[in-house]
C-alpha cells in the first residue's frame, strides 16, 4: 500500500458501510501514529489536546494520549481492564491531529473515537469501540478506494494488487507503510519519530526501557534493509568511478565493498538485531546534512552525553570524525547554493548576507570534497 494513497484520503466508504470517512482517518491514525491496533481503537475524544504555548510564546508539538491494556494492574497486581494511561505519549504530526480532529466531530466529549455506536455498520446494543475485526473491514475498504483513486487518476503503478497472502491486516498494513516510509528520504528518521523508536534517539529516554516487540523490530528490519539498500548504492557508484571524502571514507569503501554479501540475505528480527551491533556495516544515509554517517560510538558528536548505539540523525556535526561526503553530495551542496543565492535576492539585509554566506560555506565544502575524494583505487592494496 502506497504512502501517496494514504495521504490522498477519501470522503466515500466504497463498500457502503455507514462509517463514511472512518475508514481514511483510521488508516491515516493507525498507519501513522501507533504500534497496536487495540491502542488506536481506545483513544478517546480529547486525546490530542492544542499544546499550550511556553512562556516564550512557543507552541510544541501535539501529543497524543493513550491508554495500555496488556500489562495494565491495579495496586493489587489484578489485572484492570480499563487500561492505565501511557507513561509517554505519542508524537502527532498535522495529517494525524487533522484525522484525530475530524473523529472528534463525529463523537461526544470523551467518548471513544472509535466507537461502536457511531461506526457500527448498523445500529444495535454493541458498545465500546469497533473490534479488530472491523478495523480489518476497513483497511480493506481503504485498499478499494485507494486502487479507485488510482484508476481515476491513471496511475497504474500505484495500484495495489490482489494479495496471494490473503486481505491486508492491521499487522501488514503497518509494514507495508514502514517499508515505504523507511525509503524516502529521512524516513527512518520519520519512522523513530511516529513510532516513538530509540533507534535514531529522537525520543524520550523513556522508552529505553520499554520492551523490543512489534513495532520495534519492525524498525529495527527496516533500518537494516535501508542501511542495506545505502551500502549497496554506495558500491554501485564506487564501481563506476565515484569518489568519497571526509573523515570516514576509507571506513565506507570497506563497508560498500561488503554489499554484495546483503544479496539474497533474509532480514528477520533476529538477523536485524546481529546486523545493527556491526558498526562495520552500518552506513546513515542524511539527507538533510547532505552526507552519510558511517557511525563510530566513540567518534560520534552527535551525542553530547553518554555513548549510544546509533547516530542522531538530527545532530548531526560537521566536523564529526564518522562524516562521509559522495560527489552526488556535493553536487547537491552546489544546488543548496545556488538555491540560497536565489533566495537572498528577495530579501533585506541582514538576511541576504547570511543566505550568501552560507551559500559560500556549502560551495567551500564542494570544493573540499573535490580536492580530498578518493576511489577504489585510491584504496586498493
């Protein structure tokens, strides 16, 4: 299922059903937003408060609130049905707040935004919120409009087609768009962000202590196959003659040279697990900083405290010892320029003077990689 059919949305259930857009905004809270489908089904009217603005002004981001069922006791260890409150909410972008928001019409204050009694497909004495079962019903109907949508729009590599495996589950439905997320750029980042994941260290230090199931091994699959899809392109552009800088570039022709080994290689939990403990392998690809991190804990800037097992993505410092630069980055820094060039002539002073300098700062680190690459031959024994 494609991440380009979840953000186009619907306003029409295609199978009937009396859910109208239930079936868009589940899709878009589920997808994006949380590891369980028992979670999503018991958030409630209210979960998603406006944040309030700091004493500055600021306003931070929204969180969502949720309660946990499974491991929920009372003060006696006796199992409490209701559930207890999150210790650590959920990070929600704009198309989850706005899904939340529009579920939030549809029911009364602190009612479940999924409840039976607005999306049952009929009227009867079922209450509580829609079962497992009905959100499944749903991610089907999703699928029908998604392929719809594609046929209306004369996309047909966007169809979804019909799947040997059988309808696509809450379970499958997850992977799918971690898959897609996990290969656009910055996605993994996007991926720690939604799913609350301390692999990329974006979030709280609270769910370090949280068990590694689920959702987290499916980041933890993903990473893997994307730093395996990095690695692997890497090797192509060496063998084509492509050259690399920065401190860490001998590191990665090292590692570009392994890709080949990922060929045919089954990426499990288990294997995810082995492979994200072999600092020899694992190439960052950072769109934003227009470079890749070949990560060294005790080389790492990014962490001002403490030794973490991977990068920070968001961090990321210049001058860090696991920097490595391609000549496709510095063809872009070159582009970043020319782009801020562009934009400092409209306008004033002094905000032009700091686009034109930082356009200059970009073109001094092309020119830097220019004079510094080196290739496979450089390397070779």
């Amino acid at each position: 299922m494609t991440t380009k059919a979840l953000a186009l949305g619907s306003s029409t259930n295609a199978s009937g059903r009396r859910s109208g857009r239930d079936h868009r905004q589940g899709g878009i809270l589920h997808g994006w937003n949380n590891p369980l489908p028992p979670v999503v089904l018991g958030l409630r009217h209210g979960c998603c408060p406006d944040p309030e603005p700091d004493a500055s002004g600021r306003t931070g981001r929204h969180l969502i609130y949720g309660h946990e069922y499974k491991n929920a006791t009372d003060e006696h260890g006796n199992h409490h049905s209701a559930g207890r409150e999150r210790e650590v909410p959920w990070v929600a972008i704009t198309p989850v707040v706005n899904a939340i928001r529009v579920l939030e019409r549809m029911v009364e204050p602190g009612e479940l935004l999924f409840s039976h009694a607005v999306h049952g497909a009929m009227a009867g004495p079922s209450t509580g919120s829609l079962r497992s079962p009905a959100l499944r019903v749903r991610i089907e109907d999703f699928v029908t409009w998604a392929n719809a949508e594609a046929a209306r729009h004369h996309l047909p590599s966007e169809m979804i087609p019909p799947d040997p495996g059988g309808a696509v589950g809450t379970r499958r439905f997850r992977r799918t768009l971690a898959w897609h997320i996990a290969r656009r750029p910055g996605g993994l980042v996007a991926l720690a962000i939604q799913y609350g994941h301390l692999r990329t260290a974006l979030v709280s230090e609270g769910y370090a202590a949280r068990s590694r199931e689920g959702i987290h091994e499916l980041i933890d699959i993903e990473t893997v196959r994307a730093v395996a899809d990095t690695v692997a392109d890497l090797n192509d552009d060496l063998q084509a003659g492509g050259g690399l800088s920065g401190p860490a570039a001998r590191r990665a022709i090292k590692a570009a040279a392994r890709a080949p080994r990922f060929e045919g290689t089954v990426i499990n939990a288990t294997t995810a697990r082995r492979l994200l403990t072999n600092d020899d392998a694992m190439l960052y690809y950072n769109p934003q900083a227009l470079l890749l991190c070949h990560y060294k804990r005790e080389q790492a800037l990014c962490h001002r405290t403490g030794v973490r097992e991977t990068p920070r993505l968001d961090h990321c410092v210049p001058r860090c010892g696991n920097v490595v630069r391609t000549d496709h980055h510095a063809t872009a820094l070159r582009d970043r320029a020319d782009t801020l060039d562009k934009q400092a002539t409209h306008v004033p002073q002094p905000i032009s003077e700091r686009l034109r300098d930082q356009a200059d700062r970009l073109r001094g680190i092309a020119d830097t990689h220019d004079r510094a690459r080196i290739t496979l031959k450089d390397t070779a024994p």
